[in-house]
C-alpha cells in the first residue's frame, strides 16, 4: 500500500467516525473507497450485496425426497418436478452435477438450458395490507434475492449453456447489470423483445407498454449450443421469388438445378466448395429457403382467454416462447431447467421436445398444476415429484445408509469431510465444529441407543482434541435421553450438540430458518419467496362440513414449526384449498382452487358441472403442509 492510498484510508475513517458519532448512515461511497473494484469499472452496488463465493458456499442444499413416482421405474433418467425454495434446490443440482447426475445427450455434466420467468416485484409492492406489504421481497432485497439464484444457475449449467432470463420494465435494467457481473459482459448473448400484443386498450398517458425483455448469456463466449430459427413462411423470403423456377418441392436449390448465369448465387456454390472442398454433385443441397432468420424481436400472441393451451395459472407464457427458445439452444435429450415454474410451460414444452427437464416452484398450486399438465401430454415419460425442504419424516425410513447419511449432512448443512480422529470417525463440519452421524442401521448394530455412556466414552476418547463442540446427529427415538445438549454437567470442555432426525430443531440451529409462505389469494400466486432451512410436514388440524355445494370451515390450524417472520393463528394460517372434482381414487388431479380470500364467514360454493362420485379436497396451510381428504357425494345426497 503506498502513502497516498494510507492517507486516504485513514481520512475516510475519521470521517466515518464523525458520521456515526453523529447518528448519521454512512454513504455507499465510504465501500467504494475503502473496497474498491478490482474486477470490473462498473458494478451495481446495495446494502446486503454477498459475494459470489458467498452465495455458493453458504447456500443450504435441501435434499430432494421422492414423494409420488409417475410413469414407468425403469427408465433410467427421471424428470423432476420440485416442491421448494429454489435457491436450496439449485445447490442440490449443483452437487448432482458434480456427481456426474446431470447427463446430457453429449455425455456433458450440468444443465444446457436454464429458462426462468421469476415474480416481477410489481404490482404487490404497493398492497394495502400493512403486514403483506412488510412481508415482500422489494427493492435491493429484491435484487440481491435474484441474484443469488442467477449465481448458482450459472454454477449448473454445462461450459456450452444457455440462460434465458424473462423480466419486464419493472427491473429488467437493474438485473441486466447483475447478469453482466454473474455471467461477464461477454458473454451477454442477446436481448429479446417479446412483443405479446395484447389488447392496446384507451392509455392516454404513456405508451401502452406491450413487451416483455428476455436477457440471453453464454456461459461461455467461444462455446455455445445456438440454432438459427426462420420463421416458417418461405415465401416472403425475396430469394424465394427471384429463384422460385430452381426450388425443388421442398424449397431447396441443388447441385443439379441451380442458377449459373446468377451471380448473386456463386456465393452459395463457393461456400459448398469451401465446405466440402469438391464441386456439388446432382442431389447436393446449396440454399434452403426456410423463410425469414428470427431476430430479436418475438412477435408471438400472449396466452389468450380462449387458448386451448390455457391453464388458467396467472402470467403463463405461450408454449410458442417456449418452443423457440428450447429448439434454438437445446439438442433432444439435453437437460432443460426452468426453477419458477409456475404452470409448467418450459416443463410441459421440453417434454413435447423430447428434452429431459427439472422444474420446481415454492407454490402447492404450481406443483398440482404442473403434474396435471405433464400427465396430459400422451405418453409422456416418467416423472416424480420431490420435496426440497419440506419433508414427510415418515419416508425417512425408505433411504438406504449412504444416502440417509447424506440426507441428514445435507439437511444440517454439514460440510462432508470423512475425519478418524482417535479411533472414532467423523463425517463433517458444520461451523467449525465436527460432526458425526449415527445412521439407523449403524445403530442396530451397536445394539440399538445412543446412551449418555456412549457420549462420556466419547469424551473419554477424545476429549478436546477436536475443539469445544461436537454435533451427533441420529434418528429420533435413538437416544436413551431427552437432552439436546451434553457435556458433563459442565465438567467436560466439550459441549456434544445432540441433532435428531426428524423432530429436533434446536434454536441455536434453526434460528435463521424462514418458512415457506403459500398464496393466499390470486395476486400473491406470483410473490418472490425466500425460504430457507427444513422442515418436516406436520399435517395442518382442519375440521369442515359439506352442505349441498356449501364447504365450510368449522375450524383451521397449522401445526407447522417453522413459522417464518410472522406468527400467524386460525384461519389465518389457511392458505388455500385445491378442489379435484372428479377423483380417481389415484391421481389428484387440480380442478379448482380456493384461496383464503375466496371464502366469505369461512364458507365457499362449488360450482361444477362434471361433478364425480368422490371429491379430493387438499388444504394447503401457509406454511405448504397438506391435509388431503375426500368426499363420497352419496354421503351428501
Ligand atoms: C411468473 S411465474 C412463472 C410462470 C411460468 N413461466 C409459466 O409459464 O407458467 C413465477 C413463479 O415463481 C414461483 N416462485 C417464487 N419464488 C420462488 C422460489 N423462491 N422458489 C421457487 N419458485 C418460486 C412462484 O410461485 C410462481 O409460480
């Protein structure tokens, strides 16, 4: 550091003191001067920014556990539709690439095409409900919330993938800088403008705003799978006219009729030469006329009342977006990833492609939505739906030794790291500290519990050559004792930090969890969530009668743990109810949703008109647990 750059710290410091001294913020200026840039000339600077190692490693992965298999067992790839956070589920793809999970059609590890269309921080920024309105995700928290996502996402896909990233005027420019730092401005690939037409309408103020910017990176400048489109309307091609007599039937020119007196055509013969270093022979294809390349203006109808392909989901984007973007940068059999979402359009696109694909979305409604849609395509390949997150501790049982010990690492956050250390072996780190898992099967084999002996001979053998904490984690009812922490009656200098699996989350360890918060009316189907942490499905308490068409709620109770910022009570904590009125007794299958705020004194009308024997009713509490049940219509009658 030379003397300049000492003065200039040390007057930037007083002047920081001064500031606080007098209740005073201090300017983002002062981190400009004291942490300059080294990277870049430019960045977008707020309060909260993390930095990208940060975001990678601090993230917690949320293990995916399966929950309802669609399609046949034996296949040896399986799409995957998420129930979750996505920022804990892109770390878990993350470490399934580096596992070499992610195979695409070129044997390549990762993802090949990310599309994602996140909530637009818009309109709800400005509701009128005081605790909603303090409940969203606004601002640079907004940015920051994105950002984290946009990092891993690039973390996950292949050296030659595509991220298509769909935003609106909103914070399209915001979020284009962070893009440029994520993905480095070389590799920013394209900005395309949706135009979805929709009705103009009488807007006298402004001009009616009527597209949407789709922001395209490469991971990589030099590599990147990218194919040309056309618009599939040949004869507005002006090539078309002035050679229309050479066009064989499927509007190519070949080597055997082609226009030699033409000179504006030897540019197709020497680029044939150049290719294949020979002359074309008779059946040698020299221009294809496939109507006007695409550019970078879409001109593609939104998703219309009438469509046939409405799902009724609100901001689902037209199949047709969906189809070009994957055709133009996905080969079939590649690994196609959308993690908002919402209706399953880029799912529901990649499946007609013959892609792979991996979806997910923090919202029940999406999740129902989703698998109803993939089941209506025909033959459609096997599919499951995982939680990431939010898990039923009664399947826990079903995981092998290896992957129940990565479940329990993963769910605690711990870092893997197999340590022997005095005979007794560890299996990570978590803050500093070791950590050893008990897998149930390991235990039988001791002979069934953990007793407080087993932790002193612990002590005994190690003591504290292996620092001041230690976290033993195992499965519930394993333990012959109730404490969550040991260490001797405080005569040890170790403190054993007991974890069990499923239902002890102590404070100390879930402290900076926040739930998952579900919609509880139509607007709010579409808020950025940020949930972090785990927790396990406890089936909210719901009493409810059924009169002619008339369901009402006698009384409503979430017995979730993980509340997030808000305690909420009653009928608060109701969310929504997803109505299958036709049910099969094997699929639900969503035919209607009812949100909180639908029902009046409790109460809400079925109105159907192909109304079943057996109704499927599932609540859904706010905090994403179900309370499934149905209803035979004889009961009624
Ligand atoms: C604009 S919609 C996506 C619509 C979708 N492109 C379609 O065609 O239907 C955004 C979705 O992101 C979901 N979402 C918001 N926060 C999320 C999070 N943290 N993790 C996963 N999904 C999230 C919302 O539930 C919503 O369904």
């Amino acid at each position: 550091m030379d003397e300049t750059r000492k003065k200039q710290l040390l007057s930037i410091i007083d002047h920081a003191k001064i500031a606080i001294e007098n209740n005073e913020e201090l300017s983002l200026d002062y981190a400009k001067i004291l942490f300059p840039s080294e990277r870049k000339e430019y960045e977008l600077n707020y309060f909260g920014k993390e930095t990208y190692e940060q975001i990678v490693s601090k993230t917690y992965a949320a293990p995916l556990q399966e929950d309802r298999f669609f399609g046949k067992k034996n296949d040896e790839w399986v799409n995957k539709l998420i129930f979750g956070d996505n920022l804990q589920i892109l770390k878990t793809l993350m470490e399934m690439k580096n596992n070499g999970l992610l195979k695409n059609s070129d044997g390549k590890d990762g993802v090949k095409l990310v599309y994602i269309d996140p909530p637009f921080a818009s309109k709800q920024d400005f509701e009128n409900d005081e605790k909603a309105y303090s409940d969203k995700i606004k601002g640079s928290e907004f940015l920051e919330w994105l950002r984290k996502r946009l990092v891993l996402i690039r973390e996950i896909l292949t050296d030659d993938g595509t991220v298509y990233v769909h935003l609106d005027w909103h914070k399209a420019h915001y979020i284009k800088v962070l893009l440029d730092e994520i993905f480095g401005e070389g590799n920013f690939r394209n900005e395309i403008i949706w135009h979805y037409g929709t009705y103009v309408g009488n807007t006298k103020k402004n001009f009616p705003r009527k597209h949407d910017s789709i922001f395209v990176y490469g991971k990589n400048r030099e590599k990147r799978v990218f194919y040309p489109q056309h618009d599939g309307n040949p004869e507005a091609d002006a090539n078309y006219k002035r050679w229309s007599s050479y066009l064989n039937e499927d509007n190519e020119i070949t080597g055997g009729n082609y226009p030699k007196d033409d000179s504006k055509f030897d540019g197709y013969v020497n680029r044939f030469i150049k290719e294949n270093g020979r002359r074309p022979k008779k059946n040698d294809v020299l221009l294809r006329i496939e109507g006007k390349l695409v550019d970078s203006v879409w001109e593609i109808k939104s998703v219309n009342p009438m469509a046939a392909e409405r799902i009724g989901y609100p901001t689902q984007k037209p199949e047709e977006l969906l189809e070009r973007i994957i055709v133009s940068s996905s080969d079939e059999g590649d690994i196609v990833l959308d993690c908002f979402g919402g209706s399953g359009t880029t799912a529901a696109v990649a499946e007609k492609l013959n892609r792979k694909w991996i979806t997910c979305d923090i919202g029940k409604l999406a999740i129902y939505t989703i698998q109803k849609r993939i089941i209506g395509i025909e033959n459609y390949s096997s599919f499951a739906v995982y939680n990431a997150g939010l898990y039923d501790n009664k399947k826990l049982d079903s995981f092998g030794a290896t992957q129940w010990k990565e479940f329990a690492l993963s769910l605690w956050n711990v870092e893997a790291m197999k340590k022997t250390v005095r005979g007794i072996t560890f299996d990570g780190v978590k803050n500093g500290a070791y950590v050893k898992v008990y897998t149930p099967q390991e235990l039988n084999d001791l002979g069934g519990y953990i007793t407080e002996e087993t932790i002193e001979e612990l002590y005994d053998r190690i003591g504290t050559s292996v620092g001041s904490e230690i976290y033993i984690i195992a499965p519930r009812g394993k333990f012959a004792f109730a404490s969550d922490e040991l260490n001797g009656d405080g005569f040890w200098n170790v403190t054993f930090n007991i974890l069990r699996i499923p239902n002890s989350m102590t404070e100390k360890l879930t402290d900076g969890f926040s739930a998952q918060i579900q919609a509880s009316d139509n607007d709010s189907v579409n808020d950025a969530i940020d949930a972090v942490g785990f927790d396990f499905i406890r089936p909210p308490k719901v009493k409810f009668e059924i009169e002619k068409n008339v369901l009402h709620i006698i009384s409503f109770d979430s017995e979730a743990r993980i509340k997030g910022k808000y305690e909420y009570k009653g009928f608060e904590t109701f969310s929504m109810l997803l109505v299958d009125y036709n049910y099969n007794g094997d699929i639900f299958n969503v035919c209607d949703v009812f949100y909180k705020t639908d029902f009046v004194d409790n109460s809400i009308s079925f109105s159907c008109d192909d109304m079943g024997k057996q109704i499927m009713l599932i609540f859904v509490d706010k905090y994403g647990n179900e309370f499934r049940t149905t209803y035979l219509e004889e009961a009624n009658v």
